[in-house]
C-alpha cells in the first residue's frame, strides 16, 4: 500500500489519520494473466490502484478486439463511465500480466472523498488527469498519422513496449498488425 499513498500524496497531504482511513477503504487483491477486472455489460463498482502488474482496456466489436488504453504500476484503473454513474460499461479491463491490485468500491469512495482531509480535492484533480488524457487519445486518433500515434505511444508508455504484445499495440493505435511492422521498419531506418 506504501506505493498507493505515495501516489495519492502526490496530489494531497496526508495525515497520520488520512492514512488509517485510506487503510481501512481499499482491499488488495491478486489476479492472474488473463483475468478481468471488468467484462463489458457489468457495473465497474470499483476503482484499482495497480501496485504490480498491467492491464489493458478494450472493447469488442464484430468479433474483433479493439485496445483503448494500457495502465501499469503506480496507476489507478477505473472505467468512469461505468463507474460515476453506476450504469453497465461496454469495456473490458484485463491483466495482460499478473497483477496485485488494491481496490476501492464506488461506497468507500465516498467515504474516501468525506473522510479524508482533502479527498475531494484528490479525485478532482485525478479525475481532470483522466479527462485530459481521454480528450488528447481521441483528437489523436482523429487527426493524427499512424507513425505519430505510434510515437506517442513510446512516449506515453517508454517502458511497456516490450510487455505488450505488439498486435495489442497496432490496435491501440488503431491500425493492423502488419500495419505497424511497416511503420516499426521506416522508423528502425530513420535511426
């Protein structure tokens, strides 16, 4: 849990007592490559913090999964569609590696944002974080060529590349796989 509160500390203080209730709101869980932690048409109930692990987000249309997002360690998991209003999600979130997680209900959150000294401010600014990057990740896929995208992908996650599977990649920049073997090949050339 050390790394969570680091993490939350980064946008709030916290008190010796901030930290005993954070300690009672979120359970740890273990999950296995593979599994989810939301399949689409469920309720997200529940925001997660990784500690270890990566998770990919996706969503299947006409048999075909398409990657809309990536998280790892020191990151908080959430589909906030789902989970702000309470209504079924239409994605999946799944460990692309074994993961330990902590995890806190749409309840404890509550209790979270009321208990804890500036826990309001902490999921406004958090939030606003996941919004921006929301914004940027579509006007990105909209406007921008696929070497781009791909670049900015290195940029945004430098470390993960050799933790993904490369056909994951090519569909969260939204081309085929051969697509971006072409593009890792012009790019391989240029350096």
């Amino acid at each position: 849990m050390e790394l969570l509160l680091r993490i939350i500390q980064q946008y709030i203080p916290l008190s010796a007592q901030d930290v005993a209730i954070i300690a009672t709101l979120f359970r740890q869980l273990k999950l296995k490559k593979g599994e989810h932690l939301l399949q689409a048409g469920q309720v997200c109930n529940n925001i997660y913090f990784i500690e270890k692990g990566l998770v990919r987000y996706y969503a299947s249309t006409d048999g075909e999964e398409k990657t809309s997002y990536f998280n790892n360690e020191g990151e908080f998991v959430c589909d906030y569609a789902s989970f702000l209003p309470q209504q079924p999600s239409r994605t999946n979130i799944q460990a692309l590696e074994a993961a330990t997680v902590y995890a806190i209900s749409h309840a404890n959150m509550d209790l979270f944002y009321a208990q804890v000294q500036h826990g309001e401010r902490f999921g406004r600014l958090a939030i606003g974080e996941v919004y921006v990057t929301a914004i940027h990740q579509i006007n990105s896929l909209y406007t921008d060529p696929p070497e781009l995208r791909y670049q900015t992908f290195f940029d945004t996650f430098p470390d993960l590349a050799q933790r993904i599977p490369q056909y994951y990649i090519a569909s969260y920049i939204g081309i085929k796989p051969q697509s971006l073997s072409r593009i890792r090949k012009r790019m391989a050339q240029k350096h």
